[in-house]
C-alpha cells in the first residue's frame, strides 16, 4: 500500500504518495519552483540550489528537487527568505558566466536566461569572475562544441553521460573554484570516448554544450549559383521540428516541412526515408544471408546476433567499448550515408549533374551524424557523401531566419525520385522501428505472407522500455528459405547507451541468445536524438513516438519493399540487394578504437 | 547561534580533567564488561550520558547509534572520522598516536551495539606517518576482538587531501572511489551510508567519549559539563598564546575564563571553532560560553593578540573555503570566491564599504542554502570578523 | 611502459577491482611514483572498469593525488592562519631562494616539488611541513633549510 503523506505548500494542503519530492508535490498545485541541475531524466544531485524552500521551523533551506516530502511539513516557496537566497544563487551563477547572451548560440532557449529573466537581474551585484578564469572553448569534435565559459557546473551532462549512455566522456573535475566539467585530462572532444550523441546537449540548461552548427555554410551552399544543393530528411525531424516551432510535442508536419525547405532554397527535397526502405532490403538480406551461413553452411566466422548499424553514436560506442563485437555490426550504412551515396551517383546520373556540384544537405535529428559524415569510410561517391548535417534545432533556426512563417505553410509532398517512402522507413525514428520495418519485410521474404501482427503493428517491440525482447515463429516458408521453417527468431532491441552496454554485456557472457538486435544510441530512439528540440523527457518522447506510428499508419505503403521507388533503384542501379554496387556504395566496414 | 551567554544558563569554571590520555591498556576490558550487557541498555546509557558528536556538529552518540541499529540491513559500517581538517584542530592526532586503543575500542563498542562487522578509521593523508603504529595496533585489538567473540573487524583508508572529506557524506564518497562531494540528507548514513548501508560516522574523539562512559558509567561522566554540554573535550589551542597545546577541559567554561588561562594577555579576538568556527571579539568574551549552548567546537581555539590583522585573517580563512569547497553547489563555490574577492577590493578601495554588507548579505546566503556544513558555515567566520572588526577590513 | 600496466594489475589483484579500490589505488600509486599520469590513470580506468575520465576526475579532486609530474620530493608547506602567522612566508622563502624555483614548480633535476597546502594539524609548532609522509614542525628559515639540505644529500 502506498503511504500518503500530508503538508501544506505556501499553506494549501496537499497530499502526495511517500518519497514524492517538495518539487514534484509542488507541480500538483501547480506551483512551479525554478530548477537548474534537476531534471526528469537523470538522478536528483542537488548541486545548484536554485530550488531552495523554505520548511518552517527549519533555520536552513531545503532543496525542492531532492527532498522528500515529510508529513506535516510547511514549505513555502516564495518566502523572503527564499526569494533573497534564489536571486542571490542566480546572481552568484551570473557572476561565473560568461552572459554574452546576444552573441550566444542558446540565446532564447536557455533556462539560465530564462532564469535571469524572471528575476529581473539587472546589474552585476558581485564582482565579475569571467576575467579570472581561463575558460577555453573546445571546437575539436565535429558534432559539439563545448564552452566553458558558459557552464553553470549543474553535472546535468556528467549525469546524462554516464547514467543514460554509460559512457562517461566527462566528468567534474578538480574542487572548489577551479571545479569545471573535463574530459579525461581535459583532452580535445574528438580524441576522447564521446560518442557525439549530443545526449548531454540536450540537457544542458545553458549554453555550454551545443551542437556545432553548419548554418552559415549551408546558406552559403544555396546561395551559390553553381551547387545544386540537395537535401533529405530524417523521420523522426518530422515529428519534433513543430515544437521549435510553435507546435505543441507530438506534431506531425512533414508537408511543412517539404515546403519550408522548398522555400528555405534547396534544389531538391528528398526524404531519408527512402534510404530507411533501402536500408531494410539490404540489412534484412544480410541478416537472412548470415542466418543462412551460420545454420546452413555452419560458417563460424559469421556472427549472430547480427547487430543494426544506423546510429553513429552506437557504432562509435561499439568501436570503443566492445571492438570484439564489430563482427556483428551489419555492414550496412546508416540511412543519411547510403543516401549521401547514392545522391552523388545514382541522382546525379539520373539528373544529369556532375557529382561534384551537388551539395548533400540531411537534416537529422542528431548529432552523431555529423561526425559521421566526416568517417574517411562515407567517401564512396569519389566525394564527401554528405557535406553537411543539420540538426532538427539548425533547421529551425534556418526557418526562422527566412522569415517562415511555418505554421501557416500549406503542405507540399517531398521531389521524386528519392523522395518516396513507406511506413516502414518511417518508423526507423522510434525505438524498435527498425526492427519492426526489417521484420515485415524479411518475414514476408521467407513465408510470402504479412508478419503475423494485426495491421502490420509488430507491438512488442514498441514502447519506451530499456531493452524490449520479441519472438516470431517461421513457419510454411517459401522453398528458398525451408532452412528457416519451424525456427523461432528472436530478436532484441535496446535504446540508450547504458541499456545496450547491459545487452552487449550479458550477450558478450553468453547468458542470452538472439539472432537479430536493434540498437540506437538515444533514449527512445532517434526522435530522442541529440539533435532534436530542447527540453526533452519522457513524455515528450512518447508523444513523438506516437505522432511516429500514426505517420505510418497513414502512409499508403507500409512496407519497404513495396516501396515503388526502391523496386525501382534495383531495377535501373543496384540490381538487387548485397549486389556488388549494394556494397560499393551502401555498405562499409568498422575500426575498433580505443576505449581509453 | 549567537554564541551569547544567557542570563540564567549555567557555566562552569575552566577545569582540567583527565580521562581521555590516560594509559589506554584497560579498554579491553571495558570493551569485555560491555560485550556482556544488552545493547539497548548500551544505547540508553550513552543517551542519558548526554555525549554530543565532537566532530563539531553535536548529534547525540547514543542517538544516532539506535537509528543505526535500528536500520534494516544485515550489513551495517563503523567509520571512524579521522580527517581533522578544520585549521587549529590537531587533537584527533594526539589521541590517535597515544591513546589508539581507547578509540578502536569505542569503533568495537559501536559495532556491537549497531550490528556491524566491519570498522574503518577513515585517516587523512597528512597524518600518514601514524599509519604503521595504528595498523599494528589494529591488527592486535582486530585479533583480541575475535578472542573475545566478537566478528568486528579494524580497517584503515586515507583521505587525500581534501577538508571536506571530513564531511561525513563526502567521507562516505570518498571511501567508495568517488570525488567527495556531499550527498543530498535526507538519507542519512545511519539509514544510507557506505555502500549505501545503514553506517555510523563518529569522530575519534567521540569513541573515545564512548570507552571512557561505558569504564565509568554515565553517572559519573554527567558530573561534568552542562546540562546542554555533557562531559569534557578535548582542546587544540595555538596562536597568540603562553602555551599551545591541547587540553582536556570540562564543557561549559566562559571564554574569558580560557583567555586568562591561555591568553598572552593581549587578546584581541578567539576564533572558536576554527575556520568554520565563530570569531568572539575581546568585548564578548564574558558572555560567551564554549559549549553547545553558546559556541559548539570541534576544540580549535585560535587565539590573536592586537598585532594581528583581523583582514588578514579573514582573508586566510576566505582563501581555505575558496580552494576546499568541493565546488558543487552554487552559494558554497561561487560565494567563497565572492566572498573572497570582495574583501580584496573593498580593501583596496575598488568597491565602497557599503560592498562589505552586500557581501554579509552573501554570507548569510550561503549559510541557508549551501549543500553541505562547510558552505552553511563559512558565513559564521565571515559575518563575526566583518561585524566585529569591520574597521580593520576597510582600512 | 608494460611496468605500469603490471604495477596497476597488481594493485587490483591486491585491493580489488570495485570502484571502492579507486582511491587505495590512486593513493599507492602516488606513493610508488609521486603522481599518476595519463597513461596510469588509464590503466587504472581499464582495471577497473570505469572510464578514464571518471578517474581523472576523481583524482583531481584530491589534492595529495597529483596529475602533473612532480619531484621525488614533495614539499608541501603549510599556509593556513597560524603557521602564516607564525612565519610561515619568511620560511616560504628560505626554501624558495635555496631550491631557486617558486611554489608550484619543480627543481631541474626532478628532486623537489614546493607546494603549499592547508592545515598539518600541527597549528601549536607551526610552521608546519611535509615531505612526502614526512612531517617537520617548528620550522626557521634556517631549520628549514638545513632540512632541505638533507634531502638534497640523500
Ligand atoms: C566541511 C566539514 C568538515 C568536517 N570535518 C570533520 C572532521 O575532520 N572530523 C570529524 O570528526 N567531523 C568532521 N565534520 C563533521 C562530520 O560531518 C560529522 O558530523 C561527524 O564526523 C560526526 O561525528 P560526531 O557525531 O562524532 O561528531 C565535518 C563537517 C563538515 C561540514
Ligand atoms: S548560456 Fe544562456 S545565459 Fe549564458 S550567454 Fe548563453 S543565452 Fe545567455
Ligand atoms: S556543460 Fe551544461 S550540463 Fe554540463 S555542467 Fe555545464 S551547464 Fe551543466
Ligand atoms: S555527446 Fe554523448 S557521449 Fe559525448 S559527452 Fe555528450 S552524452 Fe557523452
Ligand atoms: S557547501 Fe560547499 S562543500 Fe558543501 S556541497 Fe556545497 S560546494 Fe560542496
Ligand atoms: S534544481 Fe534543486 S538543487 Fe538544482
Ligand atoms: S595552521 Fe599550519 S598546521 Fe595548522
């Protein structure tokens, strides 16, 4: 039984379950206490100290975020006391920070401004540190940039870093004034363990860590005459971009989107998603192939479970901390790089422009892809495949600069060819969806039926769970695949970097067995991408997760090889899927890196 | 905590006593007699006792070893708070390196009462050079203990420079591999403490404290002290002063009592406490009582005679808080360096005097919202030297 | 070096591989080698599986574990209120003019590291110092400089 416990803020009663915090119960009386270090997704540390109440009877104030309730307990949130101490603690921050606010990046989306806002700070009361400190803003890493100037110390990118990713790039280092957040021996971003996932970018209040933006260069790109500069979206972009926007979490505005981006000057508007579909037809052969190797053929040197391979900051997570595992990764590229590939080839043989005047734009809802684009591997065109990524928050910004007024945009549908695009692509911006694309069309490969699941919903590899685990029965399969009948696949799927260290963990112990994992970097897949709109947590994330699944359900193909326009590049390019230009162009390969 | 003598309170003349150095050879059969009696009973003599926590804070002893005992958990811990980092207290030293056994005792005495099978001594680095003794030491009561029945084991861990290791959170970090900063209480360590188990932390003196009540019984250890200050304490005096040293003194004295005892005869000020402590100007100091009614100490008693710079005491001080603050949270990183800065320029006329009570409102910040003791008491040094000798910081 | 990589080993076998061990390791570490460098914190990272950050991290909060290299000796002199009051900076100096480096800095030939550090617990014989685990009370410019020279000697 839960345990109810009573007490009054700024004295009206209230009644919350046991280990309820001040700050939580205060939200059921709508009575919103600031926060900085505190935030929905990461343990409670209580380093800040912004959300000081006050407890009467109680010489000290209490921290809101980190102090359960107590029965009887009188808090007041809006005391003198608090008052003088919450603007003090937001002067103090002010008086460490480098508060340029019209030259900075957050400008407009930072809850230190807004902080500072609502307190109305005006002139520095304390004396200005900034002078005394050496701070030093570290560009190295092509996906972030972090400025240390501008770092409030909140540990939100510490907590984030090691207890959603398990990585643990940074970490607080050195005490008193000199405490700063470092990576090891304060080295340069790129040569470290960070896996440019941007998780910390996401939660951190302040300008300190952002992505690295490649705004400028890309209004450059399409102001230049002689570029044709084609750009292509990523699903989960369509399903986030309306938050910074003016839409509430969970707006689906892909034909916005198209039509903004029309507006915004790119050549051509191409949707990720196609490459998504191809992705399936290329990952889902493999893993038939390798399943065919290992049961048939008794191939030892393929291994199963065969792992996907379409968040950078997953494979660069694995090159660091599991090198003995890349032998599972699928060698396919990730859907921005095959179609980065594909645009400097087959669009522009198709188009008839010499590769090296098209410019490949992706918008992407993440920050790995950046660094990405920049592997030596994503060169299979003769050019950089893809020459700039911009996340969902620079398209926004690109938005806002052309005058857009986006809400009121009509919808427009996405060019041809390259442009056209199942449920199944969609889905790849969800946590499980890959899995749930590669599974209708693999399934319908071997048994020439739809996958057993009502309305082609696969649901048990949906949802916001850590590690999802499914199983499908192959039965009355075609000739081809008679190896397979009877077989029971099992597959996995896991979101977050802590939950696939745990599963690379126990599969590295033998103590499970798969044949086939899904695997994205970010919680809850990439519409939880370091690249998607600020604030995230949870419940945002599910509403992205449905406006995702709703996408699909709408769109009148919803499997990948019924896609006409992925018939199509296999007929006229590619031949068919793991042929030879397949794996020139769409597939690569990996190198174990350091973990230390 | 004004530190002010009440009309009526009780006080007690300066009185040396003897307990706590006296040859540490009988403990183990202290220690052997309590084995024999129920631990509640343990409990409840050491509460009657009245026995205050002597790292500086003052929780009850007996107190918190019934929340411990009382926390559920098979595996409970016993660490010995060893880090004397407070500038001017050095008397953990002294009993460590001549009466050890009277405080593993006290850590054997608490493993019994709470349950626990494992004690630390948690030594700070500067006082490594005890370690060979102690862990000879450790290693003979460790096989007496087992003699005698009872599954406690002495173990040993080093700070390594760092003050606020000695806040018992950040003690408790430290012990598990991490950076010391001081954890969120609610949970305490009796409930959460090492390796999140149900966890005592007591001074060393306090251990001792707990021998020597259990040898003669809290009857006779009541004798002394106050009915707020129970017992007698240890004191660490040095500065301007006819004899530093440390001494043993029943509580509840008048600091003009100590000043005679101890003073050169010029004092100016005492800084009762240490740097976190309080700093009583010559005017008070008959109204101030060395207790836990008046000012509480961990037994730092620094004393300053009229050629001493009370600016640059507090700048010393200021410059201790900035580099030893863990660096956390906001009041505590960022005021220490305001704090700091600001009595520079005041000095040195960049900002008017009427900064200094900007900054005394800072203090008084930092002394409600910190994280953690040392940034709730920075302010006690800062706002008693600016109140007091407030001449002396501007000009 | 595969020493340290085997010292490291050591160490874990010798004190386990939890993250609790990170500090007794760190701290045998300084007392075999005086300061714990990239490489060895890497090592220590990989023993017990954390990550070198994490260990950097925590290692800098200490200000016994140094991160720089040091000298063989370190001197670490104490500036809290009542050795300064004592004569702590006429001490500072002595020492200053005879190793010919400052505070923070090391002698040419890696033998001494001056630092000032916070209080011995020595406060009633200050001025206080350590070299390395070695603690000398009263100190004189001159006592202090006669112990210096022993060092040198050594
Ligand atoms: C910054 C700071 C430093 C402290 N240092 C010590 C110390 O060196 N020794 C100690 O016994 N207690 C110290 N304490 C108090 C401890 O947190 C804790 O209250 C004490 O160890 C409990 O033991 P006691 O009840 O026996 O006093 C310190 C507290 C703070 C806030
Ligand atoms: S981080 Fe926020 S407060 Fe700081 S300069 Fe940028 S916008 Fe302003
Ligand atoms: S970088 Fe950002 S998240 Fe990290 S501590 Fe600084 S302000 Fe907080
Ligand atoms: S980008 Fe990801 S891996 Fe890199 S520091 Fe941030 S959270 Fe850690
Ligand atoms: S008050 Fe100071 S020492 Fe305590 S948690 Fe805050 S920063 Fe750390
Ligand atoms: S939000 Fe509570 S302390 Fe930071
Ligand atoms: S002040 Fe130097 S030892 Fe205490």
């Amino acid at each position: 039984m839960i345990n109810m416990i009573n007490l009054t803020i700024n004295n009206i009663p209230v009644s919350v379950e046991e280990g309820t915090t001040i700050i939580e119960a205060a939200r059921r009386l709508s009575i919103r206490i600031p926060s900085l270090c505190n935030h929905d997704d990461l343990c409670v540390s209580g380093n800040c100290r912004v959300c000081v109440v006050e407890q009467v009877g109680n010489p000290t104030l209490q921290a809101a975020c980190a102090t359960p309730v107590r029965e009887n307990m009188q808090i007041l949130t809006n005391s003198m006391m608090v008052m003088q101490a919450r603007k003090t603690i937001i002067e103090l921050l002010l008086s460490e920070h480098n508060a340029d606010c019209t030259k900075c990046y957050k400008n407009g989306n930072c809850e230190l401004q807004d902080l500072s806002n609502e307190y109305r700070i005006g002139n520095q009361v304390y004396i200005d540190l900034i002078p005394l400190k050496h701070y030093t803003i570290d560009q190295s890493s092509p996906s972030l940039i972090k400025d240390d100037s501008k770092c409030i110390r909140c540990q939100r990118c510490v907590r984030t870093c090691s207890d959603l990713q398990a990585v643990s790039a940074l970490s607080a280092a050195y005490k008193g004034s000199e405490m700063k957040i470092s990576s090891f021996y304060d080295r340069p971003m790129h040569e470290v363990i960070c896996t440019n996932c941007g998780q910390c970018i996401n939660r951190c209040p302040t300008g300190a860590l952002t992505e690295r933006n490649y705004i400028d260069e890309v209004w450059d790109a399409i102001y230049d005459p002689g570029k044709h500069v084609v750009v292509q979206t990523a699903p989960a972009v369509r399903v986030a971009l309306g938050e910074e926007l003016g839409y509430d979490p969970g707006a689906r505005v892909t034909g916005k989107l198209v039509t903004a981006l029309r507006r915004l000057g790119f050549d051509s508007v191409l949707d990720t998603d196609f490459t998504a579909d191809l992705t399936i037809m290329e990952e889902g052969t493999e893993l038939l192939t390798r399943l065919k190797k290992v049961l048939v053929d008794k191939d030892t040197s393929m291994a199963l479970p065969m792992f996907t391979s379409c968040s950078p900051g997953w494979i660069k997570f694995i090159e660091h901390t599991f090198p003995d595992l890349l032998p599972h990764l699928s060698t396919c590229k990730s859907p921005q790089q095959m179609f980065g590939a594909l645009a400097k080839t087959y669009y522009a043989q198709k188009k008839g422009i010499n590769p090296k005047d098209i410019v490949s734009v992706s918008i992407m809802p993440c920050t790995a892809k950046k660094f990405e684009a920049t592997r030596p591997e994503m060169r299979d065109s003769g050019y950089q495949d893809v020459d700039y990524v911009l996340t969902t928050r620079e398209l926004a910004i690109m938005i806002k600069q052309a005058g857009i007024e986006f809400m009121k945009l009509d919808d427009e549908d996405y060019d041809r060819f390259m442009g056209e695009s199942s449920g199944a692509g969609v889905i790849f911006g969800a946590t499980g969806g890959v899995m749930e694309a590669a599974l209708r069309t693999a399934y319908e490969i071997v048994t020439g039926r739809e996958v057993p699941f009502q309305n082609l919903n696969i649901t048990p590899v949906r949802g916001m769970e850590g590690i999802k685990e499914a199983e499908v029965k192959i039965e009355n399969v075609k000739p081809d695949w008679s190896f397979l009948e009877g077989v029971t696949l099992r597959v996995a799927i896991a979101h977050g970097l802590a939950n696939a260290k745990r599963l690379m963990t126990a599969i590295r112990d033998g103590k499970v067995v798969y044949h086939f994992i899904e695997i994205m970097a970010c919680p809850g897949g990439c519409l939880g991408g370091g690249g998607q709109p600020i604030p995230t947590n949870l419940e945002i994330r599910k509403k992205r997760a449905e406006a995702i699944y709703a996408e699909d359900e709408n769109l009148p193909i919803r499997k990948s090889h019924e896609n006409p326009e992925i018939i199509q590049i296999y007929q006229e390019f590619l031949g068919e899927p793991l042929s030879h230009t397949s794996h020139e162009l769409l597939h690569t390969h990996y190198v174990p890196r350091k973990r230390y | 905590m004004t530190g002010k003598k009440q009309n009526d309170m009780e006080t007690k003349k300066l009185t040396r006593v003897d307990y706590i150095f006296r040859p540490d050879n009988t403990c183990l059969d202290t220690l052997k007699k309590s084995l024999r009696r129920d631990r509640d009973e343990i409990i409840l003599e050491l509460i009657d006792s009245g026995l205050k926590g002597r790292g500086g804070a003052g929780f009850l002893t007996g107190l918190k070893w019934k929340l411990a005992k009382e926390a559920a958990g098979d595996v409970k811990y016993v660490i010995c708070n060893a880090d004397e980092g407070e500038p001017g207290t050095f008397k953990d030293r002294e009993i460590l390196d001549r009466v050890p056994r009277r405080v593993f005792t006290g850590m054997a005495l608490c493993g019994y009462v709470i349950g626990s099978k494992e004690g630390f001594l948690y030594l700070r680095a500067e006082y490594k050079f005890l370690a060979p003794k102690l862990m000879s030491i450790m290693a003979e009561m460790n096989q007496e203990f087992k003699k005698l029945g009872l599954d406690f084991t002495l173990n040993i861990r080093y700070g390594s420079g760092a003050y606020v290791c000695g806040e018992e959170t950040a003690l408790i970090d430290s012990m598990e591999g991490r950076r010391g900063e001081p954890r969120n209480k609610p949970p305490f360590p009796v409930t959460e403490g090492y390796l999140n188990k149900p966890t005592v932390v007591n001074n060393v003196e306090t251990f001792v404290n707990c021998t020597i009540i259990m040898g003669i019984g809290a009857e006779e250890y009541k004798r002394f002290g106050t009915d707020s200050s129970r017992g007698f304490k240890l004191f660490s005096v040095s500065g301007d002063c006819s004899k530093e040293g440390i001494y043993e003194l029943e509580l509840g004295m008048l600091l003009s009592d100590f000043v005679e005892e101890f003073g050169d005869g010029d004092t100016k000020a005492v800084q009762v406490g240490g740097a976190s402590g309080f700093c009583v100007p010559r005017k008070k100091f008959n109204q101030t009582i060395i207790g836990f009614e008046g000012i509480p100490t961990g037994g730092s008693m620094k004393i300053f005679n009229s050629s001493r710079s009370m600016y640059h005491v507090l700048h010393n001080y200021l410059e201790f808080f900035e580099e030893e603050s863990c660096g956390q949270c906001t009041p505590c990183r960022v005021g220490c360096q305001q704090l700091l800065k600001g009595i520079e320029a005041v000095k040195s006329k960049q900002r008017s005097s009427s900064y200094l009570d900007e900054l005394v409102k800072l203090a008084k910040v930092m002394k409600v919202a910190s994280k953690c003791g040392l940034g709730q008491s920075v302010g006690n040094a800062f706002v008693s030297i600016v109140d007091n000798f407030r001449e002396e910081i501007i000009y | 070096m595969a020493n340290t990589e085997m010292l490291v080993k050591e160490l874990a076998d010798k004190y386990g591989r939890n993250r609790e061990s990170l500090l007794p390791i760190l701290q045998e570490l300084i007392d075999e080698r005086r300061y714990v460098n990239d490489e060895t914190m890497i090592n220590v990272a990989r023993e017990l599986d954390l990550s070198a950050a994490e260990v950097y991290g925590t290692a800098s909060f200490y200000s016994f574990i140094e991160t720089e290299e040091v000298g063989k000796y370190v001197i670490r002199l104490c500036k809290t209120i009542v050795c300064d009051m004592k004569g702590k900076e006429n001490v500072l100096q002595a020492i200053e003019n005879t190793l010919k480096i400052k505070v923070g800095q090391t002698t040419a030939d890696k033998k001494f590291t001056l630092k000032t550090t916070n209080c011995l617990g020595w406060c009633h014989k200050g001025p206080a110092m350590l070299i390395n685990d070695e603690v000398y009370t009263e100190l004189t410019p001159g006592k202090a400089i006669d112990i210096i020279e022993s060092y040198i000697n050594k």
